[in-house]
C-alpha cells in the first residue's frame, strides 16, 4: 500500500489541532478500614457530601460524613471484595439515576438499572437523586383530583394532585392494596405511576408487578426496588431514586402518582447506616436527622404553576405501625409533614369491612378542593350521615327499644358501611361513585335489604353502562363533572327505575 505524505500530515495536524494540553487529574484516596458496609477513606480532601466514589473492584459508594481527616463512605455492594490500602476514586458527580421514558413498564433497583427480563436500559438523561424541592414562587394550590377509584377514600378522604397523603396502619391492613387499586385507576388517565418498594421481600414485590402486569397498569409504571436483602444505603436512597424520576416527568408537564411502601422500614435502614458510621443516636436510637430525611423528601411533591409547566408529583406515603400506635416516632414525624392521612385499621378489617378505612381520624387537609362539584355534594351529606351513625351506633348498643327514627338512622348507616366496601382490583368510576352514594343517602337503598346491597351494586354498574336512561347521566357527570337539578332528577329517576327492576328479580327468587 502507498502511504501519501499530504495524507499523513493531514491527519497530523487534525490531531494537533484537537489536543487538549490540560492533564486531568482524578482525586483518589486509600480505603483505612471497611467492613459492615461502611468504609472510611483517607486523602479526598474535595469530596462533595453525597458524592459518588468508585472503588478499585469496580463497585461504589456514596461519601456520607466528611471529617477532618477521613470521609465515612457507604457501600452500595456487598463490600467483600474492598480491602483497606486500595485505591479509592472521586467521581465529581452526586448519585444520580437514568431517568425519562425508556424507563416506563420497567422494574429497576435504587441505582436505576434493570432487574427484569426486559435488558438494558438506555436512558437519554441523568438526574441527581437529591434536588432541592420546587420553590414556593413555583407552585399552585392543589385544584384537581387524582381518583383513587376507592369510595371510601374518593368521597370522605379526597385526595388532589401534588398532595401528600399518608396511608397509615398495622401490618396486613390493606396499605399495599390501596396503594396499588389507585395505580390500576389511572389507566388511560394520563398519571405516570412510580411504585417504590422499600426493604420488602422479593416474592413480594415480584407478586405487586404481577399483578400490575395483568391488569395491564405496567404501561404507565416503573417499580423501584431495594428489597430486604439488599444493603442499606440501597434501601436508604430507593425513594429518592423514585422521587428524581418523577420530578423529571413533572417538570414537563406532566402529572405522577409515586408510593413509598413503606417509609418505616426506610427509617429503619436509615438508622442502621447512620449507627454504622457512627452518627449520635437519639430517641428510638434514630438519628438527629431523621426527621429531616422523610421532610426532603416529601417536599420534593408539588403541583407546579402553569408558568412551570403545571406538572404534578402526587406521593402516597406508607407507614406501617406497631399495634395501631400512632404515637411512636417516625409515624407522628411523618403525620406531621404530609397533607393528611389514611388511617387503617386491623379491627375494622378482620370484622371484613375492606377497605378498612377509619373515616373517623381520617383527614385530607386539601383534596376537598380538588373534588369534583358532583362528588362534592353527595359526599358532604354522606360524611354526616356516616359520622352520626357511629355516634348512634355506640350508644343504640344499650338500649332496646329504639324510637323510629333512631332504627332508621341504623338502617342507613349499616348500609353505607355496606356501600363503602370494595373488593381488590376492582376500582370504581367517579360517576358511577356519585350515583351509589346518591343512592345511599338519598333512602333510595332503604328498600333493598343490607345482605342483598352488594349484589345491588354489581348490578347498576352493568346496569348504567348498558341502560339508556343511566348512561346518559352518567355521561353528563362524567363530561360536565357536575350534578344540577335537572341531572339529579334524571339520576334519581334512573335509580329508582333500577331499584325497581332489582327488586322484581328479588321476589322472584
Ligand atoms: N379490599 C380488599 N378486599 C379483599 N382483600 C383485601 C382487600 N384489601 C386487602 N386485601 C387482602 O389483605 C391482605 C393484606 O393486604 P396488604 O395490602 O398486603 O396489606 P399491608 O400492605 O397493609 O400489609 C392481602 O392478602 C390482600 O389481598
Ligand atoms: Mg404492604
């Protein structure tokens, strides 16, 4: 082959012109000691809290305390392969994850890389897993709605977009199942779903992405994952990992549900890190700052202001509490930083009223803003008649004979308790909500006996999708978002007209 001088020289001076005289330098220290998941590392004098360090097996930490001397680094590994006098390397950037589409229907660890069958993920962005939360200047008042498609929670705890609610109760309560009937109700409703498992087992979260997978809600869901046994500072950051990809898709606009199941357990590796590298404990052995965990975090929920693209993060955070005590540590912590809560309770749910929702002590302190009108005015009668039927309730026990109106005040309390029932994955249309509560209050459910009320229910939902008369207000609900006299005459009519017909095929058995 012929070598051309003029060839040469040109590829000479193309390299000449790209050099770059500057040397780069990485910082590096030596690991002094590790063990337990921990490591202490002399010699990075500029390391960044938060900093993401590589070790000299390939594997990383995250630089935690950074004294005088020495930075206390937590592994993201298992660590077996870090011995003391290797080589540790800054990186220059905090932990940050892949974040964007491509991450939609996928099941991803604390690190953002994929733990399903569905290969590796090439994700356009990255995003650091702490950030500061949008400015006051930044957002707006909580004004939509985010249908749970439960109707105990959608008439008496309304939940808005860019809220904070809590769902709070004892181990096998039902916090799981609501978390995931509200993710099965967005579909085709435009809310990207984040579900963060934290510290739970992997049978567990494989069962959760099951059944999102059946019912097709892994569309428009990515499930971040940091099970039992992984490391803590794995499960440590999980939920912010979580909280960087949800701000991603709401500061373009868009709106996202994500759920923190369960913030204890997050407490919990928290604390055990933070012993480990030797931080002071406080009460309950946690952290000083142990409150401040769980606040930076919430905060980062938002409704943006339309000069901000008027996106939304709505967080579902979950605590679970030791024998219905709410007045332990971290669960009044997080009371006190969310927008109200959801309390369950193991008596109501053992005695089969599922979901097991206490509407008592149960508050959202902005959804009612963000109900709809039609929703509104059938639920402000029906958390009266509910709240004075548990006081009747209570007392009605001791005495036998009641007067009339007492006996029917019972009659229609047990049958709201019998109307707020909901089975699991089957969430429940906002209309067709409005028209069985319309029901409830209104006496129109007076004739039908309690025993036969669930089998009422099944069949008006058929009934108004297939019934001219019902689908016709139910699409003016659904369209106008609004229940005026002249559609709660024909709701009211179309009800009775079905009340009618269920009670003919009743005598008939
Ligand atoms: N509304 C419901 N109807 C029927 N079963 C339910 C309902 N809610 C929960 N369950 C069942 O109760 C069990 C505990 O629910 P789960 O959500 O896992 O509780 P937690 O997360 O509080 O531990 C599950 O087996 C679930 O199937
Ligand atoms: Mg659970």
């Amino acid at each position: 082959m012929q070598l051309k001088p003029e060839e040469i020289s040109k590829v000479i001076r193309s390299q000449i012109k790209y050099y770059e005289n500057a040397i780069r330098q990485d910082e590096t220290g030596t690991v002094l000691m590790v063990g337990d998941g921990i490591a202490r590392v002399s010699g990075l004098a500029n390391c960044m809290a938060g900093e993401l360090l590589e070790f000299e097996d390939g594997s990383f930490g995250m630089a935690q305390n950074l004294e005088e001397n020495s930075v206390s680094v937590v592994l993201f590994g298992s660590g077996e392969t870090i011995s003391e006098e290797q080589m540790v390397k800054r990186t220059g950037k905090v932990v940050s994850v892949p974040v964007g589409e491509t991450l939609i229907g996928r099941v991803v660890n604390a690190l953002g890389q994929p733990i399903d069958a569905g290969g590796p993920i090439s994700a356009s962005e990255y995003r650091p897993i702490e950030s500061q939360a949008p400015g006051i200047c930044e957002r707006q008042g909580v004004c939509q709605p985010l249908q749970t498609g439960i109707k105990a929670i959608d008439s008496m705890v309304p939940i808005g977009r860019g809220q904070r609610e809590l769902i709070i109760g004892d181990r096998q309560t039902g916090k799981t199942t609501i978390a995931t009937d509200t993710i099965l109700n967005q579909k085709g409703k435009d809310v990207i779903c984040i579900y963060v498992a934290i510290g739970q087992k992997r049978s567990t979260v494989a069962s959760l992405v099951e059944n999102l997978e059946k019912n097709g809600a892994m569309d428009y869901t990515i499930v971040v994952a940091a099970t039992a046994s992984e490391a803590s500072p794995l499960q440590y950051i999980v939920p912010y990992t979580g909280c960087a990809m949800g701000e991603y898709f709401m500061y373009q606009g868009k709106d996202v549900l994500i759920i923190y199941d369960d913030l204890s357990k997050h407490a919990v590796a928290y604390r055990a890190l933070s012993l480990l590298i030797r931080r002071p404990p406080g009460r309950e052995a946690y952290p000083g700052d142990v409150f401040y965990l769980h606040s930076r975090l919430l905060e980062r929920a938002a409704k943006l202001d339309d000069a901000h693209g008027g996106g939304s993060l709505t967080a579902l955070p979950i605590i679970e509490t030791q024998a219905g005590d709410i007045s332990a540590y971290i669960p009044t912590n997080v009371i006190s930083i969310t927008d109200g809560q959801i309390f369950l309770e193991s008596e109501l749910f053992h005695s089969g009223v599922m979901p097991a929702v206490n509407p008592g002590i149960s508050v959202s302190r902005v959804g009612g803003n963000a109900q709809i009108k039609a929703m509104k005015k059938v639920a402000g009668t029906l958390k009266l008649i509910y709240s004075q039927y548990r006081e009747l309730e209570s007392f009605a026990q001791f005495g036998s004979d009641l007067d009339a109106d007492t006996k029917m005040r019972l009659e229609q309390g047990a049958r709201i308790v019998e109307v707020l029932k909901q089975k699991q994955n089957a969430p429940v249309s906002v209309e067709k909500q409005v028209a069985i509560l319309y029901a409830v209050t209104k006496g129109i459910l007076s004739k039908v006996v309690t025993e036969d009320v669930e089998l009422y229910e099944e069949g008006l939902y058929i009934w108004l999708d297939t019934d001219a008369r019902g689908a016709e207000v139910m699409q003016v609900i659904r369209e106008s978002g609004k229940l005026e006299k002249e559609t709660e005459e024909k709701l009211k009519s179309a009800l009775e007209a079905y009340t009618e017909s269920f009670l003919d095929t009743r005598i008939q058995k």
